[in-house]
C-alpha cells in the first residue's frame, strides 16, 4: 500500500542525534526512514501506540533550530520531526497523525 503522504524530515527518539530522512503516512501508521547508507534508521509507529501530538517550539525541543512535530507514544518515548517543507507541514502532520489515534480520529 502506498502511503498518503510522503516528506522530506529530520527526525529523531528521546532526543538523540537526529537524522535526515523521510516521514511516510499511512492510513493507521507512520514510518520513518534517514540516516546514511552505513547508519540507516527506521521507525514504525502504529496509531494505538500514539499518546500525544504537539507541535514543539522551545528552544530545547527544536532540530537545527526548527520548530518540531513530538509525537509522544505510550511507552514514553518521544518522537522529534522537524519538516524540510513549509511551516503548514508541521500542523498538517499534526491533524493527520491525532486522526489516526485512537479515540481522535
């Protein structure tokens, strides 16, 4: 199945160095894909493991100085993606992921 919605982000967990890559949308998921060809990194996220969505501003929650998508799951770990796209990507992330949540959508 193709995904959605398909952009270019830089993406990283519970603050880690952050990688570029790609931030894939599906009906029930997210699947995130960067890094480089010796260090490739993945991440599937499946609605029900979605707790919370908010956009991040503070200085300690941005990438590279980007105000940043935090895709919080219910295991506590923190999902940071910046959008390479326009400022709306971010809010329009936003209202597609809280739709596949369960209970929000």
């Amino acid at each position: 199945m193709a995904p959605e919605l398909s952009v270019p982000v830089l993406w990283s967990v519970d603050r880690a160095p952050h990688v570029a890559g790609r931030l894939d949308l599906y009906r029930d998921r997210l699947h995130l894909d960067g890094g480089s060809r010796d260090d490739r990194r993945t991440l599937d996220v499946g609605g029900a493991e979605i707790a919370a969505v908010r956009i991040g501003r503070e200085g300690g929650d941005r990438i590279g100085g980007r105000a940043v998508l935090l895709v919080e799951l219910r295991d506590g770990a923190v999902v940071s993606i910046a959008g390479l796209q326009t400022a709306g990507t971010l809010h329009e992330l936003a209202e597609r992921i809280e739709a596949m949540t369960p209970g929000r959508g």
